[in-house]
C-alpha cells in the first residue's frame, strides 16, 4: 500500500484527511516542517499534503527541503489562499498540484491518486532514451518509413535539376522543409532561398511583395522603389507557399516569369530577367480549383511538371517515434528543457489519434506536454494530458482557472474597474510570468513558448513590471 504523508498544524485538518485517505493509503502526519521531515527520513511517502502556512519552517522553504531529499514525491500544496502569485509561486517551486480551502473530499482524492500514480508509474517505467545533440543540425525531414522514403528519392532525383517543383500536401505535412531541402542540395545551396506565404499576405500587396516596385508607384511608397522577392531569391531559389490561394490576376505574371524569366515592378518600365528556380506548394485539390476558375490551367501544368506528394502523419505512423525523439532534442533546447527521453507507451497513445494537423500538430502536442511535464522524461499521462487538453481545446476550461478569473472578475466589479480589461490583464501578466518561470527568465525562450516577439514580450515584461 503507497504511504501518504499530511502536514498541518491543525489537529482537526490532519485527522479530517488522514480518515479521507486512509482506506486507501497508509497514512503518516505531521504538525510542523520538523515533523515532515522526521516522517520523510522514517518512510518515504508517495504523495504529501502540505499546508503551506506553518510555524517555524515557511511553506516555501519545506517544499524545497522535501524535493531535494525526495525530488520524484508528489507534493499538494494546501492553501486558504487562491491567488495568482501563491499558484505560480508553488508550481514554480515544483509542487505537483495545489489545492485551496475549504477542501472538496473528492477532489482530494482525485488529486492525491495523480499524484501517486505519477511516482508510481515512473518507478522502474521503460524509458527509450534520447541522446543530446542528435538530428540538431537544423529543419530537417524526418522518418524512414517507406512513403518518406519514397519522398527522399524523389527529391534525390530532382534537387540538383534546375526545374519547377510542385509539392503537394495536407498542411503541416512538412512542405517548406521539403522546399528547404531541394535547395540545400541544389546547384543554387550557397545563393538565397525566399519563401512567401501566397495566404499570409493581402491581395493588394501580393503583387509588390512578389515583383518590388519602382519610385512613385503608389501614395506611400519608398521613394527609392523596392526589390521584390523575386529579385531578393537573385542565383537561389523562390518558394510560393499556398499557391493555390494566388488571385487570377497574379497567376498570369507569375506564369510569364516561369515562361519567359521576365517581369517588370509595380509601376516600373524596365524588364527584369531573374535567374530564380521557383518552387511551389499547395494544399488544395487544384485540379478541382481550375475547374471552377480559380486557378489558371496554364499555370497548373507550368508547376505541375514534377510533383512531390507528401503523405499525411497517419500514413506513416512508423516514424512517431524518431519524430517525438526529434521534437524532445530540439524543444529541450528552445525551451531549455532536460526531459531525458520518453516512454514507449506514449507512442501508442499518440498513434490512436487521427492528426489532422499532421506533424505540425504533433509537434505543438509534444510542446504542451513537455512544458506540463512532471517528470524528467515525457510520460504516457503527459501525453494523454496533452491530448485531452487539445480534444477539448474549444469549450473546455479548467475550474480552477475558472475560479481565479471569476474571482478577478468580481474584484473589479467591486473596485469599480471595467472587468474585462481588468480580468484580461491578470491574464496576460499570469501566461508571461509563467512562461519566463519556465524558461527560467530566458526572454528568447519565453518569447518562442508564448508565440510572440522579443519586442513584444519585453514590452509585456515593463508593463507588468515582471
């Protein structure tokens, strides 16, 4: 039977619990930091409840001394306090979990079983280890089952040959790489490689963005006029993500540069001869897209001389594994992260759900459950958490957060301050503080966890005064 350890100073607390959990548990307790400790030294427990207001030993300083003497036990920490900097402050400093008075009995119970099963699971669990440093040579494809295969030869066989390449595939299939790939292992690997998002950008800018324009093409323009993309990829090569998505009007130039190697800038008279290889990609059906007339048929057979098909994630789940191998080693990294490797069940959990996202959305999937992570490698259940948290993404709140937010909410209305400016802003200072706690106040890192710019997040850190 797992032994469970209750700290508290008050009697009726410690006995309160200790009924709760003793069906279940062996059941120590303790009334101070001193007596924890002793307990921990006589018999290691699984799990501990601990009340962060105690005399003699602060909260703070016993959780510490308890996870350097037993860094795998799952410590609750039990507060009267919900607010924000006491939650962040107990994760911060390693607790598993915390709780707030009054205590829910079932909750209690949820909870402590978690936490038991975390110890649990991770004594003696089979961990395929991943070595530091491999695969981090840069974006790369990965997997050798044999639809990539399949892939590598294609791009073997065309890479070194200076013609128009059309990459098909479902999004977050990886067809940048493929594009970035082609390039590094062309004639063209030491000369620029452009990539432009057809969708990212408004049609009206489409056309500069692509081909520059000349002085006084229009109100606002750079008086000296602009290079386009075209130009920039000069002797390299040009990738025109999401093509598909390119306005009728656009195709055609883009057509007579892939025919003629001409163009002029926007508003420009002088015939530009770029010497680009083009690449592009799409996720759409075009054949179905140029019978509606949304695309050019001309234009279609221009990219569609050599196509590479990239297949989704689920054709080829063989390769989970060197992928969750890969995302560890580079995240480990950008995160400043040290998760040692993961458990072979997590493969199989990850191999049940259908990834319409594809590698992309597993890659986003790996974050969250390496960021939530309780232990030094990436768990079945941190896996499951993730996944749990993604099929729920739309709807689904956390009733703690729930709480803390209701609790802002009506602060505010009582201070007489607009909620949703008020509530939004706790919001915002949490999610950054939380992000450079978890990089460790490595502001690059914590910019890349958050998605957002150094610049921004600099200016979210002076704000909040963090």
């Amino acid at each position: 039977m797992e032994r469970v350890l209750i700290v508290d100073d008050e009697p009726g607390v410690r006995h309160f619990l200790k009924k709760i959990l003793e069906r279940t548990y062996e059941v120590d307790t303790a009334a101070d930091g001193e007596g924890a400790l002793a307990a921990i030294a006589a018999a290691p427990p699984a799990a501990i409840l601990l009340d962060w207001k105690l005399p003699g030993i602060a909260g703070v300083e016993l959780l510490r001394a308890i996870r350097g003497r037993l860094p795998e036990v799952s410590v609750v920490v039990i507060t009267a306090f919900g607010d924000t900097d006491t939650a962040i402050q107990v994760i911060e400093e390693g607790a598993f979990d915390y709780l707030t008075k009054p205590l829910d009995l079932d909750t209690v119970r949820e909870v402590i079983g978690r936490g038991v099963h975390v110890v649990r699971a991770g004594e003696g669990a089979e961990i395929r280890e991943v070595a530091p440093g491999e695969r981090l040579k840069g974006n790369q494809l990965i997997g050798n089952a044999p639809p990539m295969v399949a892939v590598y030869k294609q791009i073997a066989q065309v890479a070194k040959l200076d013609v128009t390449v059309l990459i098909r595939g479902d999004s977050g299939t990886g067809k940048e790489l493929v594009a970035r790939t082609l390039h590094r292992y062309s004639r063209r690997a030491s000369a620029p490689f452009v990539a432009v998002n057809c969708a990212a950008i408004p049609e009206n800018l489409l056309e500069s963005e692509l081909f520059g324009y000349a002085p006084g093409a229009f109100t606002g323009a750079d008086p000296h006029g602009r290079p386009g993309r075209f130009e920039q990829a000069a002797g390299g090569t040009l990738f025109l993500d999401e093509v598909g998505d390119m306005e009728l009007a656009l195709q055609a130039k883009v057509l007579r540069v892939l025919q003629d190697h001409t163009f002029q800038r926007l508003g420009g008279n002088a015939t530009l001869s770029p010497d680009v290889r083009v690449l592009a990609a799409t996720n759409r059906p075009l054949e179905e897209w140029v019978a509606e007339g949304g695309f050019r048929i001309d234009l279609f057979h221009r990219l569609n001389g050599v196509t590479i098909e990239l297949p989704a994630l689920r054709d080829h789940f063989d390769d989970l594994p060197d992928l969750l191998a890969h995302f560890i080693q580079r995240l480990n990294v950008e995160l400043g992260l040290h998760l040692r490797g993961f458990e072979p069940a997590a493969v199989a959990l990850l191999a049940a759900y259908p990834w319409p996202g594809n590698v992309r959305e597993l890659e986003n999937t790996v974050r969250r459950a390496m960021v939530m992570a309780r232990l030094d490698y990436l768990s079945a259940d941190a896996v499951r958490d993730a996944l749990s948290t993604q099929a729920h993404a739309v709807g689904g709140i956390d009733p703690r957060c729930a709480s803390l937010v209701e609790q802002a909410f009506d602060r505010a209305v009582v201070d007489g301050v607009g909620p949703y400016a008020a509530v939004m802003a706790m919001v915002e200072r949490l999610v950054v503080k939380v992000a450079l706690a978890r990089t460790k106040g490595n502001q690059v890192q914590a910019a890349r966890l958050l998605g957002i710019t150094r610049t921004t997040l600099r200016k979210k850190i002076e704000e909040y005064g963090l």
